[in-house]
C-alpha cells in the first residue's frame, strides 16, 4: 500500500497519525500484507477447515432466559428515543 492509501485508511478511521508515523503504518501494514500473501502461497487443497486445531467440545448451557425486559425502563433514561430504539446522532461523513 502507498503513504496516500494509508492516509486516506487513518482518515476514514478518524485516526491522527502524523508524517513519521505515517511511514511506519505504511511500512508495518506492508508487512502484514506481505505476510498474508505468503500464507495464501501455502497448498491447503485437501485439508479440512479447522475452527480449533484440538477436537474438542466446549460444555454449553441451556439458553433460558434470566432476567426480565427492563427495555422501557432503560429508554426513559435515553436523551432520545423511537419506537422502542434509542436515536444516536449520525457521526459517519460522507467523503
């Protein structure tokens, strides 16, 4: 990735990275991608997808329900609300 794409990525996420940083941001997520691409090089053909590399169970309990709705409760402490959900102000911009 070019300096002017990181920038734009640090932008985007409302980061403030000055000059020097900015090269070493290049510079590591370079790395990163190169590391990614040497990991896709790798021949999985005929390996299974693993979620966990031990076969394992993991001991689950029943999904009940504890607690009661307290949804209204909660929205009258809300500055704003509707239907039910509460209302947040917008703080994505259009670039």
């Amino acid at each position: 990735m070019k300096v002017d794409e990181i920038k734009k990525i640090a932008f985007l996420a409302r980061l403030d990275v000055n000059d020097r940083e900015l090269l070493s941001l290049t510079n590591d997520v370079n790395n990163i991608l190169n590391f990614i691409n040497k990991m896709n090089e790798v021949d999985t053909h005929g390996i299974a997808p693993l979620a966990h590399p031990l076969e394992i169970n993991q001991r689950l309990r029943n999904d009940e329900v504890t607690e009661t709705n307290q949804r209204e409760l909660f929205l009258k402490n809300a500055p704003a609300q509707e239907a039910g959900l509460f209302l947040v102000p917008k703080v994505i911009e259009e670039v």
